[in-house]
C-alpha cells in the first residue's frame, strides 16, 4: 500500500478510534514519508475529504518534507474551493521568505482572504504571514505600516 493510500485511511478513522490510539504521531510520520510525485494524488483527495480529515493532514505535518509542502501550498492555491491547508501549512515554511513565485502567490493569496473574510480571519492571516516570513510584504501589500493600524 501507498504512502498516502495508508494516510488517507488513518486520517478517515473515526474520531473515537483516531483520538483513543493516538494516531497524530503515525500520522505526522507517514506525512514525513511523502515525496513530491505522491502531491497530485493528494491533492485529489484533498478535494474530496472532508474538514476533519484535512485538519487532521495539517495538524500532522510538522515533519512535511519542504519539497513536498511548497508543492502541495501551490496546487492548493489553484484549487478554487480550497477553505483550509493554506494558512495552516504556511505555518510549516522557513521563517524567513523567499522571492519565489510561491510566496508571490501565497502574499496574494493572504490579500485577498484579507479583503474577504473580514476582521475575524486577520489574527489567523497576520500569524501565518509571520511565521513564514510575508508578515511585512503583506503590510506593504495592504498599504499598512503596523499590524496596530490593521487592528491587531
């Protein structure tokens, strides 16, 4: 079986069993085991698995291999319905930014979430961006000179 065959069935577990075995560790490591040719078939599962299985991915993949995750952020990009992983997974980038097409994409990515989701979503927003590096081209980007004149 598959890397990501075997992912895919840990991550759909019930919560009961997911949580009673503690399998955040199986899984984190199975993550570390993707390589970047498995990313297009995560991606398609991506799209048809529910909330719960996709938080459970991002939650698990603090040993993501750094191929494998600017690979996976950009397909997520392009996926129009894409409501979690991106911020998330930012999260797991260096902390210090590129001058990539990716963190182009990601900064226009975070602009536009900016614009469209509201107050409520700026914290989740302002984080991800710092902790990847983009906290300061996001500000230039929305015309700010401090996160306190964006409200936080």
């Amino acid at each position: 079986m598959s890397v990501w065959h075997e992912l895919d069935e840990l991550l759909g577990l019930d919560d009961d069993e997911y949580d009673r075995l503690d399998l955040f560790q199986e899984a984190d490591e199975l993550i570390g085991q993707l390589r970047t040719a498995d990313v297009p078939a995560l991606l398609a599962l991506w799209q048809t698995r529910s909330l719960c299985w996709q938080q459970r991915f991002t939650q698990a993949s603090t040993n993501i291999d750094g191929a494998v995750l600017r690979a996976l952020l950009a397909g997520l990009l392009q996926i129009r319905e894409t409501t979690h992983g991106v911020f998330e997974l930012m999260s797991r980038l260096p902390a210090t930014a590129d001058h990539s097409p990716l963190s182009d994409a990601l900064l226009a990515y975070a602009e536009q979430a900016w614009h469209a989701q509201g107050p409520a979503s700026h914290r989740q927003i302002q984080i991800s961006c710092w902790s990847c590096g983009l906290s300061g081209r996001l500000l230039k980007r929305l015309g700010l000179s401090s996160w306190k004149d964006a409200g936080l």
